[in-house]
C-alpha cells in the first residue's frame, strides 16, 4: 500500500475520500456487508497496477499521447495480476480489473456494459471521478463541487450508472445537510 501511495499523485487523501462515499452509496443502496467490505478495499487498492506505469504517464501535464494512453489502460490488468498474488487482494482482483469499465460499454478492459460491470465498480467510477474533478490533477486544478455534479449527471447513463447516480446525489446532499447543522 505504501508503494501505490507514493506513486498515486492523488494520494493524499485520495484513497480515504473514496473509501468514505464509496461506504456511504454502498449502504444507501443497501450492499451486504461482504459487499461493502470489498468495496472498501477497492476504494483504496483499484490503482495498484499503476505501480507498473512509469511516472512520466502518471505524472505528465498535458494529454496522453496514443501510446500512453495505451499504457494507462493496462492499469487494471496488471493490477489484477499483483492482487491474484496476495490472499488479501484476491478476493477482489475481478473488481480491480473491472474498475475502469462504463454503463454504456465503453470503458476497458472488457467492454462491460450496464448491470454486467460490478456495482462495486459502478459505485466507485462515480466517486472517483467526483474526487478527480474536485481536487488538483497534475494537468489541471481542482473545480468546484456544483461543476462535479453538472459533469457527473451529463455523464449519466453513459460512463455512469443513473440510478447509483441519484443515489450518490443523494449521500452528497444528506453530507451537506450534516455539515450545516
């Protein structure tokens, strides 16, 4: 874990960030605790075969080239492969390998489309690209959390599941609720 936080240049409370909402659409939605337990795991682990990128990809300030963007995408494959490798990530090595998948069959490795991808990895895609939109990348600044919602919800039905959608509107909704009083 240490070595994927050191290379994640999101790591500084990236994976924490993740694990709380992922926790929180997780209950609202009503996963088991098997479920929920994975999901935690996945929260924090899903980039672990980024340690096979080099950093002038992970790093770089600009747009991936074709090549890289090549690269990039064997992410979760080769995180798949590191975590068959330990008892600890292997009951979640099919998850990690299905992370980057999309609702509408677009995403990668497989081409997963709707119910096929694992809620888990439905969940996460919708949390992890809120994090990555509301805090600094190397190639661009953070924005504003009601620019998150607008991206995430013109992503809806596309990258993203609508009703897990709703639903992580709603925990960010019951969160701002909380905070104000």
């Amino acid at each position: 874990m240490a070595v994927l936080s050191e290379r994640d240049y999101v790591a500084n409370g990236h994976a924490t960030r993740l694990e709380n909402l992922c926790l929180s659409v997780g209950q609202r939605v009503g996963l088991s605790l098997t479920q929920l337990s994975d999901l935690s795991l996945l929260a924090r682990v899903h980039d672990i075969g980024k340690v096979g990128v080099p950093d002038s990809i992970l790093f770089k300030k600009g747009p991936l080239t074709e090549d890289e963007w090549i690269i990039m995408k064997m992410h979760p494959i080769k995180g798949y492969h590191i975590a068959k490798r330990f008892p600890t990530l292997s009951r979640i090595a099919e998850l990690i390998l299905k992370h980057h998948e999309r609702w509408d069959g677009h995403g990668y490795p497989a081409g997963l489309k709707g119910e096929e991808v694992p809620i888990e990895c439905r969940i996460l895609a919708i949390v992890d690209a809120f994090d990555a939109i509301t805090n600094d990348r190397p190639y661009r600044a953070a924005r504003i959390r009601d620019e998150a919602i607008s991206e995430l919800a013109c992503c809806t039905g596309t990258q993203f599941d609508p009703c897990l959608v709703n639903d992580f509107f709603e925990v960010l909704l019951l969160s701002e609720t909380k905070s104000a009083e």
